[in-house]
C-alpha cells in the first residue's frame, strides 16, 4: 500500500475513530465522577457539598455521559477539560513540576483527549448527529498550502 492510498484509507475511518475515542474517555470519566459521587468501583465517595471533590464528582458525571453520548458534546468537553487542568494545578502541581512526579497523569491526559474533543466535535456515533443537533460543524481540511504571488 503506498502512502497517498494508506492516508486515504486512513481518512475514512477518522469519524469512526474519533468517536470511538470519545466514547471511551466519556465513559472512563463517567466512570471516575461515578465513583466519587456514588462510592462504587471500589472507591469512598466524598461527602455531598465538599467542596471542590463532591462538585468535580458531579461535573465528571454528568458531562462524562453527555461525552459518552455525543449530545452538546463540544460544550460538555470543554467543562471537563477545565475541571481537569483545575484539578491538575490546585491539586497535583504542588507536588513537582511534571505529572509522574505528582500523581497528576490522568487529570493531563482527560484535559488534553477533552481539548481534543473540543475541537475536533463528537466524530460518528454520536447521538447529536442522529437527533440533526449538531451546529456549526465543518469536516476538518488538510494543511492550507501557501499561496504563490
């Protein structure tokens, strides 16, 4: 397979594979505000109103599911991007520079994969493309060559 063919081929499965993407990380996060609102998958659940756990509990739940999903998806990642660099500099950065070093790897990675999300939207399975919610999205282009003149 040349090169040209393998980035074709590639290309028609960029949609299935973003949203396959999104689906895990909703659900994982799903999963994570889950654990923290309800105490289930082994973990304590924080008290109702403590603040900022209980909150970001709540925050990771609902959004993660929206995520999960693929309803007002954009918006939803978004918010979860913003609870994981919250989380990441109010709760790890204090304890070193780099996420190995503070225990803070998975509120990067959730930020940066939501980030994506953000901009790149829901890609297919998403339920907003099935409801005709989805607004305002264009298929995302190559590189813009430079113009000669």
């Amino acid at each position: 397979m040349t090169t040209s063919r393998l980035d074709d081929w590639l290309a028609t499965r960029r949609p299935l594979v973003l949203g396959l993407f999104r689906i895990v990380l909703g659900l994982l996060f799903t999963s994570e505000g889950a654990a923290t609102v309800f105490g289930v998958l082994d973990r304590k659940a924080s008290p109702t109103g403590d603040w900022p756990f209980w909150y970001a509990g709540v925050i990771e739940l609902v959004c993660g599911a929206l995520v999960l999903l693929g309803l007002a998806t954009r918006a939803a990642a978004f918010l979860c991007s913003g609870i994981m660099a919250f989380a990441y500099f109010t709760e790890h950065q204090q304890d070193g520079l780099f996420p190995l070093q503070n225990g803070g790897l998975a509120p990067v990675l959730f930020c940066w994969g939501f980030l994506l999300v953000v901009f790149f939207g829901p890609g297919a399975l998403a339920l907003e493309r099935v409801l005709g919610r989805e607004r305002g999205t264009r298929p995302v282009a190559g590189p813009v060559a430079e113009r000669s003149g």
